[in-house]
C-alpha cells in the first residue's frame, strides 16, 4: 500500500486555519519532549476552544512547524497528525478525498478512491 500514499514531508498539512485537539496523555508526552510542564505548554504553545486544546496557529501554520519545513515535535506529535491524510472521514466521501490528494503529493497520481478507503479500514484495524 506505500505505493498509494508515502509522506513526502512537505508541510502542507500543517498550514491552515487550525489544528488537531490533543488528548491529556499527548499534551504530557509533548511537554516533556519540550522538557516544559503541562502547565507551559498550555500557556506558549496552545489555545483552549471550549473543552478542546489545540496547537497555536502562526503565520497560517502550526506552531510546531519548524522553518526547516519538519515538525519539532515529529517524534511525539498528537495521533490527529500521525494519521493524517489517511483520516476516516475520507470514507464515504469521495469529494473530501479529491480535495486532499489534490493538495498533498503524498498521495501517488494513479490512487484511486476505493484504493486509499481499503487502505484507511487497514490502518485503522491494526491501530495505526
């Protein structure tokens, strides 16, 4: 399945209008990464959004985005990250699958549809 979707690295999905929701056990994994408290992180690098906490947006992007285009917090980064493009709520939607691939170069040129579905329910079964 790599030759339907390979990580080109490219940022891409790191810029927009926000960011994913991070669970209490990633907000500790990446504030010790950080070598920063809970508390820290929260205050420099999130945005509460009702009961949701959220990386800060910057300049249009993550703040986590470094200037070398790669994520600094690559080795910790929240599952949301981890998982995307490859994102369950493709399935069923074909219009929002077109939209993604044709904004990440990850996806190779010839990827089909059903392809990249069979490869989401994989992923998802053994908890990728």
């Amino acid at each position: 399945m790599e030759e339907i979707f390979s990580c080109k690295c490219c940022g891409h999905c790191c810029h927009g209008t926000s960011t994913v929701s991070m669970t209490p056990e990633e907000q500790e994994r990446i504030a010790s990464f950080l070598n920063l408290t809970k508390e820290q992180l929260l205050e420099k690098f999130c945005v509460v959004k009702d009961s949701r906490v959220e990386m800060q947006i910057v300049d249009g992007h993550c703040i986590f985005y470094g200037e070398d285009g790669l994520c600094k917090i690559h080795d910790v980064k929240p599952f949301q990250c981890r998982r995307w493009p490859l994102h369950p709520g493709i399935l069923g939607d074909e219009a929002a699958w077109r939209a993604i691939k044709a904004d990440c170069p990850g996806f190779d040129e010839y990827a089909e549809y059903e392809d990249v579905c069979r490869l989401v329910k994989e992923r998802a079964e053994v908890g990728c």
